[in-house]
C-alpha cells in the first residue's frame, strides 16, 4: 500500500492551487464573450426557439447544433398530448435523435408545439439501392412536436474541454502506486510476469 505524507500532499495541493489562480488571472480564450454551451441552451427550456427564419438575422452561437427526436410520437402518448397538452411518456427509450431545421411554431393552450424537418442521418453500410431509396426519404416534417423534443448539441470539438486554453495540470501521484510491470525499465532488467503461466492437465479419455 502507498501513502503521501502530509507536507508531500500538502506541497502537491499548494502548486495546483498557484497554477489554478494564474490561470484564472491570465484566462481570456478567443471567443469567450460569445460562446455558450449547449447546455446553457437546453436549460432555457421555455424559452420560444427560433425558426431558420429568424435565425437568419439572429443565429444560434456557431458551435452547437439543433436535434429533434424523430422518435417522439413512439416515446409518448401523441392522443393524449394533442387533446390536453400533457406528455405522458410511454417509452422512454425510443429515441432517434436527428439533425433538424425549426421551420415554425404555433401556440396551443398556452404550449408551443414546434414543426420541424429533421434529416435522416447517412447510413454508409447500406447497400446502393437501399441508399436511393432512403435519399427520397432524406428529409422528414414533424409537425406540432412539443418542446422536450427539441436540444442543442455541442458540436464535436467544441465544448470547453478542447479549448487551447482550458486549465491542464499535472497529476501528482506517488510512483509506487504502479505495478513495477508497468514502470520504465532498461533493456537489461527484468521484471517477472505479473500472471505466471498454468499449466492445464489434459483429460484422459474414457
């Protein structure tokens, strides 16, 4: 078993800590004022969306896409919503997230039901035939789907993780913590398997 002492844990705290703070004061990524997160933009679920017409003169931040869930008439109950405006979810897995344009959106006692043309994502396994067949079926409306339909995803390599200037630090940990097997070693060491070979009697016949 390994352990740190208190001044090594205490020292290893210390210099993240200076570099966190330096960080923070010297942080000013490229982009910064404008950027949010789709997150940020999911939690503004009551928040009216915006149709691709609007969203000429007024676009979404550059780094997230628009996904509606093909799937939504097959997750909840479409009767029960369409007459009283509740979503009761009847399966909760039968989800098909998709690429989607917001074309328009209608008010309905007091919910705002969205139509949309989601875009069937490629299937490159397919064989060509199959291919022409699902590029006339490429583009799918929806109409009057209910908000929890909709989301915003990051696009890849967009989200705060993958900033130039995001806050990386090393890892203090003790070097006893790894198997000696997994350490460095020059050509003329030898470190003994970690699993030694068994050897499996075979079975006489009968």
């Amino acid at each position: 078993m390994w352990h740190w002492t208190y001044s090594q844990f205490s020292i290893a705290l210390l210099c993240r800590e200076k570099a966190w703070q330096e960080h923070v004061e010297q942080w000013n990524p490229e982009g910064a004022d404008s950027y949010v997160s789709a997150f940020m933009l999911n939690q503004k679920n009551r928040t009216v969306l915006k149709t691709e017409f609007e969203q000429a003169y007024e676009p979404y931040p550059g780094n997230v896409n628009i996904e509606c869930d093909h799937g939504i008439w097959n997750r909840i109950n479409k009767n029960n919503f369409e007459t009283t405006n509740i979503v009761t979810i009847t399966d909760p897995d039968k989800f098909e997230w998709w690429v989607c344009d917001l074309l328009r959106y209608r008010f309905v006692n007091d919910t705002i039901r969205y139509t949309v043309v989601v875009t069937r994502p490629e299937d490159k396994k397919k064989k060509k035939d199959d291919k022409k067949k699902e590029e006339k079926e490429k583009y799918i409306k929806l109409t009057d789907i209910p908000r929890m339909a909709i989301r915003f995803t990051d696009r890849p390599y967009t989200s705060d993780m993958f900033l130039k200037e995001a806050f990386r630090h090393p890892i203090f940990i003790p070097d006893d913590i790894w198997p000696q097997q997994w350490s460095n070693f020059s050509p003329k060491e030898t470190v003994k398997p970690m699993v030694t070979s068994v050897k499996v009697k075979s079975r006489k016949k009968d």
